[in-house]
C-alpha cells in the first residue's frame, strides 16, 4: 500500500499507528492528519532518531499497512466462513 492510501483511511490506520508508535500522542496524531511528513517529524521528535530512520519506519509501514486484515480476510474464506 503505498502513503496515499494510507493517509485516505487515515482513521482506520490509526490503531495500527498507535501499536507501532505509542509515544505519539491522540493530539499529535490528530495534528498528522495523514500527512507523511508530519509523521516522520513526530517520530523523530519523540523517539529521538534520524530522519531518514524514521522515514524508513514510515515506508515500511505503508507497505505493508492493510496486508494483515487482507491476509486474515483471506484465510476466512478459505475456510468457507
């Protein structure tokens, strides 16, 4: 999944934001609002790493954003669920 569809299902994204990066408040997550680079800057301020570590953690997470519901949605059809 790439950034943009992240940031279109920004509210169905945010639990999974709050799993990987706890130390982001609701208000700076509120403040994101989607935006890639808002995230990173946040990332970098809270956890206090380099940007392009954190740009790598975001990139990481837009990839593979969404590929675990699809995967369990899968395995339950196959089971005839």
């Amino acid at each position: 999944m790439n950034w943009d569809q992240v940031e279109g299902k920004w509210k169905q994204a945010l639990g999974k934001i709050k799993e990987k990066w706890g130390k982001l408040t609701d208000d700076d997550l509120q403040v994101i609002g989607g935006k890639r680079d808002q995230l990173v800057g946040k990332i970098q301020e809270r956890y206090g790493i380099a940007k392009d570590e954190a740009e790598r953690q975001v990139d990481d997470f837009s990839r593979t954003y969404g590929t675990e519901e699809t995967t369990t949605r899968d395995k339950i059809r196959a089971a005839g669920h």
